[in-house]
C-alpha cells in the first residue's frame, strides 16, 4: 500500500478504498468525491450518526 496525501491507494490499482476525514468534511461531500452516496457510506462504515464523524476518521470507501 502506498499513502498519498490523505488518501490510501492500493498498489497497482490506482483507486482509493479508504479516505481520512480532515477538518470541515461531511459524509455527504466525502460520498461526492467518490461518487457513491452518504447513506452507503454510513452503512458500510457503521455510522449511526451520520452528521458525527471525527477528524482522523479513517471511512472505507
């Protein structure tokens, strides 16, 4: 695995399979850089709370 900046890429593959939640990101706009939507993503990351997510927040994409 290769970090970039504050995404986490996957030798090889070019895609991001995991994002680190930085200071004024919501899960709305995080879902918008990844084209998938803030209801998949709190699914698949357990998020009960989807406006309470935490800076350093590491959400699987």
């Amino acid at each position: 695995m290769i970090y970039v900046g504050q995404k986490l890429y996957l030798a090889g593959s070019g895609q991001s399979n995991a994002y680190t939640v930085k200071s004024g990101d919501t899960l709305s706009n995080i879902a918008n850089i990844f084209h998938t939507t803030w209801q998949a993503l709190a699914q698949k990351n357990g998020i009960a709370n989807p406006n309470v997510i935490y800076v350093g927040q590491t959400i699987q994409i």
